[in-house]
C-alpha cells in the first residue's frame, strides 16, 4: 500500500490553497466583530475573548460599525475592513474545500490508505507521548512507517475532527440555515459558542500548520519532500529547498493577486466570486423558510444598533409631528398600488414572533417584534405574475463605517427574493419588546427577514417596490451594502 499515491499528493496541494484562504478570510470577518461570547447575549461586556482595545462611548450614540477593527492585509484577506470581499473569498473557498475533502475521504478509504492515519491500536497514545517527550529533548524519534505516532494522532485529528467540526459549525452561524432548524443550535449550545468553536478550529488549524511546517523541514525533510512530490524516492537537498519554496510561492501568489485585485477592482472580484456562490446559494438557502419560535426568556437586554438614524430635515418634521403626514408607499408590478399611514398599518392584523437577530458583523440579539406581515401586504396590493424580487427603500442615506467604506450620497434600499417576502415571518414591524420602536431601530417602521442578515432589513421605510429584475436598480448589485460595500447579494450563509 502506498502511503502517498498521487491523490493523496494533490489533494494536499489543493488544501492548502484553500485553508490558507479560509483562515484568512475568517480573520477579515472576525475583524469586523473581533469579539467573541459564550451566549447569544452579545451586549458589550459579555465577551470572553476580545481582539479589539477599542472603548465604545457612554454619551454618545455608536453603532455595531464603530466596532470594527481593519486588520493588515498580511494577516486578513483582502484586509483593512474589506467585510464584503472577504465573505466573497470565505464562502468561494467554503465549497471547494469541503468539496476537495469529500474526494479525499473517499480514495483514503477505497483505496486502503486510511490505515495511515486511523490508529488501529491503544498503544498510539503511549507511543505519541513517548515521540513528543524525545522531541522536546532535541532529538528526533525513530521513523513510522509512514508516519510516528504523534504525527498518526496530529493527522487523524485534522481529517477526522478539526476539518468536520470546521464544517459543521459553519451553518450554525447562518441566520437562513438556524431560522429553518433552530434546533441544530442545540448541539453546540447557541449560535455565539458555535462561532467561539469555529475560531477555536481555526486557530488550531493554524497551530498545526506551522507545527507541521517546522517539522517537515527539521524531521528529515529531504524524504518528507520527496513523499509529498512524488510518493516516495530520494531528492536531493536543493530539490527539496526548491520544492518548498515552489509551494511557499504558489501560496504567496494565489494571495498577492487575490488582495490586489480586490483593491485594484473590487466590483470584478465581487462579480466573479459571486457567480460562483449565486448559484450554490439558490440551490441551499434560497427556499429556507424561517421556523423560529423563541421564548419570551431569549430577549436579551441589550440590541445593538447598526446604521445611523436619518438626519434630514424630511425625518426630523416627520419625528416632531409623530409621523402623522409618513406614508409608506407600496408600487412597482402590483396590481393595488397603495399608500398606508401609520394608522393603516396598525389598524391591519397584528402579528408577532420572538427571532434571533443575526448581524453579518458576527453579534447576535433576541427581540419581540410586532407589526403587519408581508404576506398580508402582499394580499391588499396584489402583485403580478412576472415579480421576482423586493424593494425596500429607506429614509436614510448610506453611511460611511469608522474606515471610510459605505456611499453617503444615496439612501438606503436593500433587495430580497420574492420567496422571502412570501414568509409569515417577514414583516413590516412598527414595535420591539411591545413598545413603539425607537428611533436607533427604524421608527416608524422596519423590514424583519428572520432568513437574513441584518443588514437586509432596512429601517426607517418609506417604499416597497416589486420589481422583476434587482440589476436595474442602484448599481444593479442588489442591495445598498452590495453596492458600496461588495456584500453579498442575499447573503450566502
């Protein structure tokens, strides 16, 4: 049985491409929350780990952007507050890594090779204590055929546990995949301790790579290089160097170009990865309806705020008179074109639900909300058969985070799918916790979309439009975010 056939040899080539990626692009989202808690109860203060020595303000208004922290390029990809593409490269590298694993795991087993790395014996543990302990030592330990027991255990560790752990906690993160099944939150406790173990994995991952690097080069590298090239024989010292510094460039280079280009023409990468993820998306999350039901226990008491309040002349008369003249205006492809006061709204069928809000930054809050679902909407102005999409219009204007990112120029609109729109849990709500909502949370009225981030669910709302086509609206990218930020359209996970 060889330990190194050929796919054993590409696949790690492969992984590393990707891992690297992924590392490095969850650093980028990590940036833009850096902070991380043991409960879905994510007001400031709560956190276990911070990478941030950023203070918020007690006297002043601040939101989840001000947060933020831009990390280098050297650590983050694309680095310096670039959320948008980084969600881009994570989630392209999401499915070609977990793709490049199920091939693996498939030859590892059909061909034999598992028994490389699955120990078939208790004596693995003694014998991996007994190799660390000669390491420590300054020596090196017998060889394994292939590998000693340390290296066994380290391996079969990384395949079989970091990598699906990695994976599965993934979806736990996803607002669209837990409002589905809420109850896959269960196995790890809430949706913060699944992201706490998504870092965990990944500063582990990161761990054993270097570990793994150090010892390739100083535990017999020559026949180590020569293993992973070619299976197996004999290379010289300045191959072996050669062959090294071969995968050091191609590591180098897959990520020099990937940050370049994201600075150099952000809405191309934006582009190209998104035909990537577009479909993968439609196919998982697009029909995922949201089945939250929380109890009235998970309102936590604090719910960040994120976009700052309108400060137009507009907003400010509507707010001294109560919104008394506000209108909400709902036209496009409709067959009832309407125009709702406040009253209007509240004098519809009230509905109610207690959701998990799930920001794309990372935190996590529970509220009662209460107001008029779309559906309900969607009955009085009846719209056409060829509609596909949602418009949400805002009464405020974009804003730039703490790093100069964002369009000030434009107001606010966010698009969704005209599958969410038709779900009983997207709503129009006008209360938070049965009181009015505030002005920090979208007076008089805001978009709920529990399948969605919350950067989709637009506050302060003066129109709904119902539009066939999203690409001919703002700068045809979907959303106000994916126009002057590279988000998503429609989030991914």
């Amino acid at each position: 049985m060889d330990p190194f056939p050929e796919f054993v040899r590409i696949g790690h080539f492969i992984n590393v491409i990707f891992i690297i990626l992924l590392i490095r692009s969850g650093i980028e989202i990590l940036s833009s929350h850096p902070k991380l808690y043991l409960t879905d109860d994510t007001t400031p203060g709560n956190e276990w780990a911070k990478f941030s020595k950023k203070k918020m303000p007690k006297d002043k208004l601040w939101t989840s952007d001000d947060e933020m922290e831009s990390f280098s390029s050297w650590v983050a990809l694309p680095g310096h507050s670039q959320l948008g593409l980084g969600r881009h490269f994570h989630f392209f590298s999401v499915i070609f890594w977990p793709l490049n694993g199920v091939i693996y795991y498939a030859l590892l087993f059909a061909s034999g090779t598992w028994r490389t790395i699955i120990p078939t014996s208790w004596d693995v543990f003694p014998g991996a204590i007994n190799t660390v302990g000669i390491f420590l030592s300054g020596n090196l330990p017998p060889p394994g055929n292939p590998f000693d027991p340390a290296q066994q255990l380290s391996y079969f560790g990384v395949v079989f546990i970091l990598g699906p752990l990695m994976i599965l906690t993934g979806p736990a993160i996803s607002p669209g995949f837990t409002a589905r099944f809420p109850t896959y939150l269960k196995i790890f406790g809430g949706k913060q301790k699944a992201r706490s173990l998504h870092f965990i994995v990944m500063a582990l991952f990161s761990i054993f790579i270097i570990i793994h690097v150090i010892l390739v080069v100083y535990d017999r590298f020559q026949l180590n290089m020569a293993n992973i090239i070619f299976g197996g024989g004999e290379i010289s010292l300045g191959a072996a160097v050669g062959f090294l510094l071969l995968y050091f460039a191609a590591i180098a280079v897959t990520n020099i170009l990937a940050i370049r280009f994201s600075y150099s023409n952000p809405r191309a990468v934006q582009n190209a990865l998104g035909a990537v993820l577009e479909p993968v998306r439609k196919a998982l999350m697009n029909r995922l309806v949201s089945k939250q039901s929380c109890d009235d226990v998970r309102i936590t008491p604090s719910f960040r705020i994120n976009g700052r309040p309108p400060e137009t002349e507009e907003y400010q008369n509507l707010l001294t008179e109560n919104f008394q003249s506000w209108r909400l205006t709902v036209g496009g492809l409709v067959r009832n074109p309407l125009e709702l006061s406040l009253e209007n709204i509240k004098s519809m069928r009230k509905s109610t639900q207690i959701t998990e809000h799930t920001c794309i930054q990372g935190w996590t809050a529970a509220a009662e909300w209460g107001g008029v679902s779309m559906p309900d909407i969607m009955e009085q102005c009846q719209p056409s058969p060829e509609v596909r999409y949602v418009v949400f219009r805002s009464l405020a204007y974009g804003d730039l985070d703490p790093y100069g990112h964002g369009d000030p120029t434009t107001k606010f609109y966010e698009v969704i799918s005209l599958e969410a729109a038709k779900q009983d849990q997207t709503m129009l709500a006008y209360e938070i916790n049965n009181r009015p909502l505030t002005v920090e949370h979208g007076a008089p009225l805001r978009l709920r979309v529990e399948v969605q981030y919350g950067y989709k669910m637009v506050k302060w709302l003066e129109a709904i439009e119902f539009i066939n086509d999203y690409r001919t609206v703002g700068q045809g990218q979907g959303g106000h975010r994916e126009d002057s930020k590279y988000f998503d359209w429609g989030t991914w996970i």
